[in-house]
C-alpha cells in the first residue's frame, strides 16, 4: 500500500501532526498532498530575528495564495525587538508587521510574545497592536514575558 493510496480524510489527519519543514517537505511532494499538507507549513511559527518576521509577513501575506488563515501557533523571541544596528528602531518596523499578521491570522489559538514592555508603551502604533491583538477570536493562550523593565 503506498501513501496516496489512502482517502482525504486519513491523509489530512496525518497532515495535522506535521509542522513547519515537515509539512513543507510533504507537501512538495505530489498535488494532492500539497493541497492538505501546505497548509500546516505555516501553522506554527518561531521568529527570533527582525528578519525572519520579515520572511515570515512576506511568505504569508502575499503571493498568490496568502496563507496567514492557517496560521496557529506565532512566537516571537526578544532579538526581534532589539536590533544591532543603529540606523534604524526594530521595534517601530516590527510593530506594523504584527499588526498585519494579527489582522490577517484569524486562527491563531497560541501567541508568545517575549521583551514587550516598550512595545506597549512608547510606540505610536501600540493602541493599533491591542486592538488587533484582542480582535482574534480563537486566542486561548497567551505568553507575555518581560512585561517591564523595572
């Protein structure tokens, strides 16, 4: 008995056992898996850099098939938020792609969001991440670690 043997129905539910590579790597490998396994590719994601928040609204977002719908499951470490480099405000670029992702992610029933105290604090645009932030429907758990600095 080969894989693709098996119906919709037994595959999608070996599908939802898979994450990120690996659900990427299924997915790649026939039509038909790629239709019930892409969708687990972007289900559970972990930034820890600016950049790969960056990777990460790009490959949801747009294209021709957005996939930000699929999304469950977002951690966001602390070097998002802080940068090496001094020309620009990590935070300031960060905040906006949050407030896209939050907006866009109705699904997301996971988020841990670590260093967010100056996020709610000092930026013009922390109002707009609150309320996109308590606009998710199917949040059930929330991390929020270094809440302030003091």
């Amino acid at each position: 008995m080969h894989l693709l043997d098996l119906n919709d129905d037994v595959l999608l539910q070996i599908c939802e056992f898979l994450i990120g590579k690996h659900a990427l790597s299924l997915s790649l490998t026939s039509k038909r898996l790629h239709a019930l396994a892409i969708r687990r590719a972007t289900a559970a994601i972990y930034a820890s850099r600016f950049i790969d928040l960056q990777a990460f609204h790009r490959s949801v977002l747009h294209g021709s098939r957005p996939r930000a719908k699929y999304l469950a499951s977002l951690a966001i470490h602390s070097h998002v938020f802080s940068g090496y480099n001094a020309d620009y405000d990590p935070e300031a670029l960060a905040i906006p792609l949050l407030i896209d992702l939050f907006q866009n992610a109705h699904n997301p029933t996971r988020l841990s969001l670590d260093s967010v105290h100056s996020l709610f604090q000092q930026h013009p645009n922390s109002d707009k991440l609150l309320l996109a932030l308590s606009a998710l429907p199917n949040l059930k758990r929330v991390r929020l670690s270094m809440l302030t600095d003091t």
